[in-house]
C-alpha cells in the first residue's frame, strides 16, 4: 500500500519516529476502532464531537450524532480534523517523566462531504453498520426514505493522515534501571460483556453469533 | 453539587433530553476516563490530539503529548474544546435507523492556560499520575528541574461544559418489536491484562498491588 506525503500538519514535530504515513500502518487502526472525535471550527472557535465511523478504501465516512451543529457547519465544505485514538495500555517508567502509554492514533486532516446520493448514502450507510457490528445489516429493517432522509453521513478523504504508535516497555534514564521500582507495561483491552437482551418486544430469539463472538 | 448554566455551546440541539449540566452528572465521567481530544482551531484550521488528563476541583489539567503544536497555539491563550468519551456498549435495535450506542461523554469549552508556578506545576502533575494510576505517584522517580521544563502542562477551567449519556435497551418504533430480530445490548468495558514486566533493569521486583488491581 501507498504512503502518503507528510504534510505541515501531519508531519510529526515531538518524537519524529513514532510517525506513520504508510496506508498499511494507518489503515489497521481505522479498521480497529469505530469511534472518532470530529474536530472542526466555527467563527474560529474549536469542537470536537465524538461519533462512530466506518473507512472505506481511501474515505473515512462519519456518522452525524450531533447532526445539527455538525451539518450547519458543513454547508459550504468546512475543514475537519479527525482524530481515532485506541488505548493499548499504560506504560510504567521508573520516572514520573519517562512514565508514559501504549497506544495507536490516527489523525485525519481534510474536508468533509456530505453524501447526498440515496445510493451512496445507503451504501456508506451499509459500511457503518457492518463496521461497527459486522453482521447486523443483513437482519435489521433497512432505512425508510424518510429515516434516510434524517440520517447525515460524511465523507472525509484519506488523503492528508498519519498514525501515531508507541508499543513497547518504558525507557528510562540510564540511571534510574537500577532503581528498587516495578517498571512494565499494564495492557487494556476492550472486551464485550454478555448481550442484554431487550425485554421489550417479541421474546425467545437467540442472540446471533455476531454479538456472541463479537471482537474488534 | 452545582448544576452548570447551559450556553449556546453546550446546549444540546439534537436530542436535548441526553444532556447533563449537574457536576454531580459530569465530574464522575471525567473521573472514569482518563484520555481526552483536544481541540483548537490554528488560522481557522482545527486540530484534535488525543492526551491524557485528570481533573482537581474545576479544573482540567491536560498533559501536552503534542506539547510544542499545542504549545506555539497557546501563547496568548486559546480557546479549546475538551471531549471525553467512554463507551458502554452497542444498542442493537430492530431497525438500522434506531441502532446507536450507550455512551458517557463530556465536552467542555474553555481558555486552556499554561501552568508555570512550579509548585502547582508538580501539584499538576502529582494528580494527572495518581488520575491516571493510583498510587504510582509515591515509588516512581520524581522529576528533575529541567524534565519539569520539559513538560507542559494546561488547566482548562470547567465552566461551561456538559455531559451527553445514552443508557439501556434499544428504542424502536412500535411496529418493529414484533420483528423477528434479537435486539439489546451489547455492553463493552475497558479491562487490564496481565502486567508486563521490563526485561531490562533491576529484576525480582513484585508488581504493586495498584498494578494487580488496577481498574477504572
């Protein structure tokens, strides 16, 4: 895969080599996650909305929770910065200052469309779902006109992004290794708890081995 | 505890009935988390960088990772939006439309400061690593006079902010809960893994309890 040109904004200032601009390192960890904190301006005044997205080859597709700020923003194509972070665990140094965490992040700079196209849009609609609960599409009531009509969905081109990793034990000062203090890493991980069935509505349908083996 | 006056920017549009003012509502979620996106408009151009925080009274601290971006930004005081997100799980409702997630977040809009007092700079930092790992704070190294010069750190008063909760099953429209479709909830959770010890350095050292029993 490609590797993108690293640009004013994605070009990283603070520890260069924990940069990323390589699609097969950036891509991963768009698949991996399904939340994103939205960032943009208005009147010169930042928000940052979180919201759930899905990538599709070379465009990341958002999904408008707080629809209505987001879309009066946008008429006119506004600048985004979308950021996807996944925390992989806290890194203990020895220091307080070298003590530090694991994580993957990806940082998004571009223009956001808003996908008009009925077809497009049930389309990115399709992706969204299935990244985020690969499976579900097929079995729930697809999108009335209306319900579609009430749905935003955004397109932001990968064009301008850099991942940001760091993995890996803490590294501390030269002499702090001999110091009497546990240093390691503390791995997090999501994990699904068992489904809560809606006991609302018809009852005695399985949970489908979508949800029962559901892993990110 | 205190109930924050909504302003235009945190007045939520969409949905008004998921919005929190009460700090008895807001101050638990930031408590829980403990990785925020920053966002700040550069010449009309937004940023989000993901960084870690910890909250003492009504303030904010954040610990600049991107220190030197963030940093040229805030010389003479910028406006930031703050956003934490901490997600619970996966409504699966019986229709696409209706599909959402259970979620706590927080956005907070403010002035982020520089934090140059070199007592209150340690008080900072004393509380965004007890924030971060109970307890460490006591056995690690502390910081040299030029690693606190080396490290930024910003307070962002919590005065105008809000929280955003979705909690509990799926809400469908009345005609579909006879679809034959499970629907309910898939609940999701941060956990830890077994701590990695650092090969290298002084061995045989136990890991500490707040290790063992680390949990959020």
């Amino acid at each position: 895969m490609k590797r993108l040109t690293p640009t004013e904004r994605t070009t990283l200032k603070r520890l260069p080599k924990r940069g990323v601009y390589d699609l097969a390192g950036i891509y991963p960890i768009l698949d991996e996650g399904f939340i994103c904190h939205v960032g943009f301006a208005i009147d010169g005044r930042p928000y940052v909305i979180p919201t759930g997205y899905a990538r599709a080859g070379d465009l990341l597709f958002i999904h408008g929770s707080a629809a209505s700020r987001m879309l009066r923003a946008l008429s006119g194509g506004i600048e985004v910065c979308v950021s996807v972070t996944l925390v992989d665990g806290i890194v203990l140094a020895r220091s307080a200052f070298h003590s530090s965490m694991n994580y993957r992040s990806v940082v998004i700079f571009g223009v956001a469309s808003l996908i008009e196209d009925p077809g497009r849009k049930l389309e990115a609609l399709t992706a969204l779902s299935e990244h985020i609960i690969p499976g579900r599409w097929d079995e729930v009531r697809k999108p009335t006109e209306s319900e579609m009509q009430a749905t935003t969905v955004l397109a932001v081109p990968l064009h301008e992004a850099s991942a940001k990793v760091r993995t890996g034990p803490p590294i501390d000062d030269e002499e702090d290794y001999e110091l009497e203090v546990w240093a390691g890493e503390l791995p997090l991980s999501l994990v699904t708890r068992p489904p809560i069935v809606d006991e609302s509505g018809r009852q005695g349908i399985p949970p489908p081995s979508y949800v029962l083996n559901y892993k990110r």
